[in-house]
C-alpha cells in the first residue's frame, strides 16, 4: 500500500509538473499557410542565419532577423565571456528590430545559436517581448556539438503562452550540407497550404 501511493505520488508529480498549460501541448505537425509563417533568428557568425535562410525558402515565410541594440564583440573569446555571464543571468538585452503586425504570425520558427547549452540572450529578449498566445514557436538551433542541450527547454519557459512544435538542431560547422536534414525536419513539423 505504501509503495502504491508512493508511486502515485510520483506519476502525478511527473505528468502534474506543467499543469495544463499551452507548453504541455504534444509537439505535432502544424498546418498554415507561407503569409503567416514567420522565421525569426539570431545569429552571430552566419550558421543560424543560413538555416534562416533556407527554411524561408522552404517555407516561404518571412525572414527576421532579432539584432540587439548593442552588437556582440567580433572578438571570440570577447563574445563567449560576455555570453557565459549573459547565459547565467538570463539577461534579456534591447532589441534594435521590432516585427511589424506580429498579430498575423501563426507559426513562428525561433532560431538561435547554441550558447553555453541555451539559447542567445537576444532570442529570450524576443520571446519575452511579443504575446505568444494561440501561436505555434517551432525553435531550430545550430551548434558546435552540444545539440539542442537546454535551448527548446529554456524557450518554453521563457514563452509559456505558446504551443511548441518539434524542434531542429542541427550542426553549425556542417550547415551549408544540410539542406537535406532541414528540408525533412521542415517537412516533419510543418505542412504548408497553398
Ligand atoms: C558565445 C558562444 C557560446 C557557444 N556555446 C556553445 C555551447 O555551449 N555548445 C555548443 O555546442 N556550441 C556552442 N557555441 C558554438 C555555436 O553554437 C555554433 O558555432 C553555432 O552554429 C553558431 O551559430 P551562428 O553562426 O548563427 O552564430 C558557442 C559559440 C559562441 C560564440
């Protein structure tokens, strides 16, 4: 009898841990149309803007770049210390671009560069600074070999109001060869009516 509860106590603490919130929503193919797919990214070095770049066309959604009012440091070692600090305080910097009519997105791919296992400081200023509700965020992430690591979690709890869909990762020093892998991951998450 004890162990029984005590493992009732643990099933409904695990499937309890969210509520029923819009982030609990089982990632599943989305279906729109390209006037309201928009493919927002940051990118530092070019990785995250080419796979931007590719699910635009793909898609034929409109292209945005998220750009902070202060550029990062084009020194490597400069960014990757003002990042670490950045990553750890969850620092949300100033935005320079803003979406215009944001109302009439839909499905929003949310790209960024892994940094230090979670998404770029200005990605978390953008999901923070729009309403999400009744939008579909699908996160698509290049790396150095991290993967995905926390970036899809940390987004989802950055943008609670948003239903999630499958999100991509992909390697950032091998992207310019990956169209195949990005084309079949599009076409696994999305399906575009004409
Ligand atoms: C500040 C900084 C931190 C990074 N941290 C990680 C990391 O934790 N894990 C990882 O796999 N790659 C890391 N990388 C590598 C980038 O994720 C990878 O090169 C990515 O493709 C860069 O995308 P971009 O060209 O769009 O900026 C880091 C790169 C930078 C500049």
């Amino acid at each position: 009898m004890k162990k029984r509860t005590m493992a009732l106590m643990m099933a409904a603490s695990f499937f309890g841990a969210g509520g029923c919130s819009a982030e609990n929503v089982a990632a599943q193919k989305v279906e729109t149309e390209p006037g309201k797919i928009l493919i927002a990214y940051y990118s530092w070095s070019g990785n995250t803007r080419f796979a931007a770049e590719q699910i635009q066309k793909l898609t034929g959604g409109t292209l945005f770049e998220i750009k902070p009012a202060k550029a990062y440091p084009s020194d490597y070692s400069a960014c990757v210390d003002q990042a670490k600090q950045e990553c750890r305080d969850e620092f949300k910097p100033e935005l320079a671009t803003k979406v215009e009519d944001f109302a009439k997105y839909d499905v929003i791919f949310v790209g960024t560069p892994n940094w230090w296992s979670t998404m770029a400081p200005p990605v978390r200023s953008f999901l923070a600074g729009y309403d999400f509700s009744g939008k579909t965020v699908i996160p698509f992430v290049t790396h150095g070999g991290g993967g995905m690591a926390r970036c899809e979690r940390d987004m989802r709890k950055v943008c609670p109001k948003a239903a999630f869909g499958r999100g991509g990762a992909f390697s950032g020093g091998s992207i310019r060869n990956a169209g195949d892998a990005l084309n079949k991951w599009v076409n696994e998450v999305v399906t575009i009516r004409k």
